[in-house]
C-alpha cells in the first residue's frame, strides 16, 4: 500500500475517548473475571495435558496475546460464550467475559519469543510450569515498562533453589532441570505476585515438599492455589504468607472461574466517590477492597457491602485521605492513579506514597495537565485538591493511569480526551460500555497521531 491509502491512516490513527465534565456516576455495575488471575490460570492449564476450561475470562487485549502465547507452545485454544453469561452487554453487543478451553499436548513447547513477551510482560508466568513441565525453558526477557523497573530475581532464584540451572543469553531467559525440580525452602526479599505464582507452578510437581516464606497474599494467588488443588495439586498456606507444596507426579485438567477483578471494582468505587455518585458494583467480594473502601469512608463517603456486591455513595465533596501502596491486604498499587484523582478534587491536601513500583508516577503529569496540583518526590506525591479539573487532551500511559485519566475527566469542566487508550483495553473489557450503563455521556473515536518529523 503506498502513502495516502486507507491503510496508512488506519495504522497511524490512535483510539481516543472522549468524557464531558462536571459528570456524576449512578447506577450499577457487573465487573468480570480478573485479568491478574485469568493471564496466570491460562499459564497453569500447561501443567495438566488435556482439556482445561476457564470461565469468567475477560475479553481483553493481554488474554487474546496470553491465548497466542499458548498456541505457540502447541496448545489449542479456543474462546467460547462464557458459561454462567456475563450478565452485562458490551458497546459492540458482545459480552464482556468469555470462557477459554485450553488444549494441553502432552510435550508443550518451550520457548517464547520477543514479539510477543514485550507484549505482554506476564508471559513470564509460562516459566514456572514449563520448567517443571519440560525440564527446559527458554522465555524473552520482558524488560521494564512505564510504571517501572520491573526485576526477574526472585524467581529466578526461587528456581535455582529448586534445582533449575538459569542462565541469560540474547535477551532470553533459560532455565534448565533436566533431572527434575525438587522441593526447596523459598524465602521471599518480598511478597512479589509473579514470583510467587511462577514458584507455586514450579512446585507442585517437583520432587518433595516446598515451603514459599514471604509468599504474596492476593486474592489472585488465592485463586491460582484452587485452580491447581482442582487439578490435583497439595497446597496449604494460599492467603497467608507461608504456602507448604507437596509435590505430585501428574496433574489432571480442570475447569475453573476466574476470581472477580478488584481493581477494576476499585476502580468503580473510587468514580462513584469522585464524582460524588451513587454506584453498586457486584462481581467482587468487598473484602478484596478492604482498605481502599475504608478510605473512601474516610474521604466522607457511605459503603454498604453485601456478599459479592458493595455500593459506594458520596453526598459532598471528598475529603483528602493520605494513601500509602502496599502488598495485598494493603492498598494495591494499581489503585494508585484513581487514588491521585480523588486527592485532585478533594479539600485539603493528600500524601500518597508509592511503595511497589519506582516509575508509577509518571503518569502525574499528565493529571496535572487537566489542572491537578501534585508535587511529586521520590515515591511520594502531595497533592492539593481542587474543587473541579480542566478538562485537556491527555494521553494514557498504562493501563491504569488511562482509566484514572479518564475518570478524571469526569470532574473537570470541559471535555477531556485521553489518547492511547489501547492501553485501558487491555484492562478494561469495555471502559466505554460500563460508563454508560453509569449514565455517562462518552464517546470513542480516532484521532491522527502525530507524525515522526524526518531530520
Ligand atoms: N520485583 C523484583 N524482582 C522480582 C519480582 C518483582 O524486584 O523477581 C519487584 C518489581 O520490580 C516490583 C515489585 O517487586 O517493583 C512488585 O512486583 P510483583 O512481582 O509483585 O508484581 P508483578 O507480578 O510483576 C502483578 C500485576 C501488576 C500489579 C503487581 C502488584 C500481573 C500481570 N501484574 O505484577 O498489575 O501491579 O502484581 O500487585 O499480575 C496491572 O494490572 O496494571 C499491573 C501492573
């Protein structure tokens, strides 16, 4: 296709949504499968050769690349109607969870390539399970991205401990145990999830007994720990901080539903509080959200919870709450852009500290385009609220800090556009849908980007 076709100005065309200000959010909605949980479950049905089914997987960007990383390693995979149905429609009719069936080949393969690990960084989530599957394993190094520095160490040396040999050539990670893993005594420097998920795969069918001390406690390794135990697997500890494994020759295939997604029902909850609305959100026990709803009672916000559904009303302009990032039961991480943007129109000035990643902040200025006043230092951020934003074009950076943007907009006067929201989408099943069923007025579209200047 030569310049000027059609094909040209599709591939140059970014994804934008558009939000009207001064906008408040009332109403309910359904939240789906976790995208955290689904990507690692996919990654355990390669420990059981045959058929597994997992259901609530939302229809998102990273699991149709986590379905391709899948296919390449010799499995089937086939995504069907979800089975109970989303109860929610999305923008383009189509529901927003589906089931995948997964068809594991007795020999897997064993590498993943480049193109599709910086794609998707929890790709890495296959070396765990293709180590303890194979006895080899050869995965692209995924890098950093834009919340940070994101290191590999402790699963590497998890492994190590395990019997892996691990070695690093040509941006590949390779880990070798041709006689097998064996049970290990693990002690974590942290309570990192991917780590934690990559070992607990690994150990469930080494030699042996392995205990993980520092283990992460989020309900997505919760999650992981029953689908592996349907499968056959010997765990005990998932949740706490000590997980015991006793290692089994063979697991057998299963099917399991994918744990509601907190951070998207955070991300409801933290809407409704900033545009003083009225939201009921279902598909995710309040218990996930512990902290984070005791802040938004705390910012003078009412929360009633009630089994898998909790709602969140705010009568009068938020309060400024300090917030502080930690490993699950602490406030996650990946809350922290919504909690900036309440801290943005609230009365008085917040201190938000960071503790999980170094480059999280970098989102910030960005939200200071449409007016929020945050002085950022180290991974801290002193934000002084205002009563409303300005709406301005913004550009998403990650997943997160797009929907925290987006979110953003809605208190400000004005419209707001939010570039690069493919990075929403592969979080979001349908940002767009949900706000509407909220009774907000939205639309999506394309916009130029702009074009490299030739020197
Ligand atoms: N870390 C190391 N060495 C390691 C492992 C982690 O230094 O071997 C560091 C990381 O660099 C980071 C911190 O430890 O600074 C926490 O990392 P963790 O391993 O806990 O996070 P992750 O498994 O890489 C998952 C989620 C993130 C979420 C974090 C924390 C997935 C696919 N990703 O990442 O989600 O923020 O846990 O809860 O599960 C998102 O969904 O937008 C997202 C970024």
């Amino acid at each position: 296709m030569g310049p000027g076709d059609a094909g040209d100005a599709a591939i140059n065309d970014i994804d934008v949504i558009r939000v009207a200000g001064e906008a408040r959010l009332a109403g309910t909605v359904h939240v789906v499968g976790a995208k955290n949980s689904a990507l690692k479950l996919m990654a355990a049905a390669l420990l059981a050769p045959g058929r597994n089914v997992i259901t609530n997987v939302p229809r998102i960007t990273d699991i149709a690349i986590m379905g391709e990383v899948l296919r390449r390693l010799g499995c089937g995979v086939r995504f069907e109607a979800d089975d109970p149905p989303d109860p929610m429609i999305a923008r383009d009719g189509s529901p927003r969870s589906r089931q995948v069936i997964i068809d594991v080949p007795e020999e897997p393969g064993a590498e993943a390539d480049y193109d599709l690990v910086r794609r998707l960084r929890a790709s890495i989530c296959v070396l765990g399970p293709l180590l303890a599957r194979r006895g080899y394993v050869r995965v692209a190094h995924p890098g950093g991205d834009a919340i940070g520095s994101r290191g590999l160490d402790m699963h590497i040396a998890g492994l190590a401990r395990m019997g892996a040999v691990i070695s690093g050539e040509h941006g590949f990670v390779i880990a070798e145990a041709p006689d097998g893993l064996h049970g290990a005594e693990i002690v974590l420097d942290f309570p990192s999830v991917g780590a934690t998920e990559n070992l607990v795969m690994a150990a469930v069918l080494a030699r042996g007994a392995t205990v993980i001390d520092n283990a992460a406690r989020e309900p997505e390794i919760v999650d992981i720990c029953a689908m592996l135990s349907g499968m056959g697997a010997r765990i005990s500890g998932a949740g706490t901080s000590t997980l015991r494994i006793i290692g089994v020759p063979e697991l057998r295939p299963v099917r399991h539903a994918t744990v509601g997604d907190r951070i998207v029902a955070g991300t409801w909850a933290f809407a409704a509080a900033m545009t003083r609305g009225d939201v009921t959100v279902t598909g995710v026990p309040p218990a996930f959200l512990e902290v984070a709803l005791d802040k938004l009672v705390s910012a003078g916000g009412l929360v009633e919870t009630r089994g898998d559904a909790f709602r969140v009303r705010m009568d009068d302009r938020p309060k400024a709450v300090d917030v502080v990032t930690l490993p699950f039961p602490g406030f996650a991480t990946d809350l922290l852009p919504m909690a900036i943007g309440l801290a943005a129109v609230s009365d008085g000035a917040s201190l938000i500290t960071e503790n999980i990643f170094d480059g999280r902040f970098m989102f910030a200025n960005e939200m200071m385009r449409l007016g929020a006043d945050i002085k950022t230092d180290g991974h801290h951020a002193l934000v002084c609220g205002h009563e409303r934003l300005s709406g301005a074009p913004v550009r998403a950076t990650d997943i997160r800090a797009g929907a925290g943007l987006i979110i953003a907009g809605l208190c400000a006067d004005g419209v707001t556009e939010v570039s690069h929201v493919h990075h929403v989408d592969r979080g979001y099943p349908d940002f767009v849908a949900d706000l509407r069923a909220l009774g907000i007025e939205v639309e999506r579209g394309t916009a130029p980007e702009e074009p490299d200047l030739a020197i």
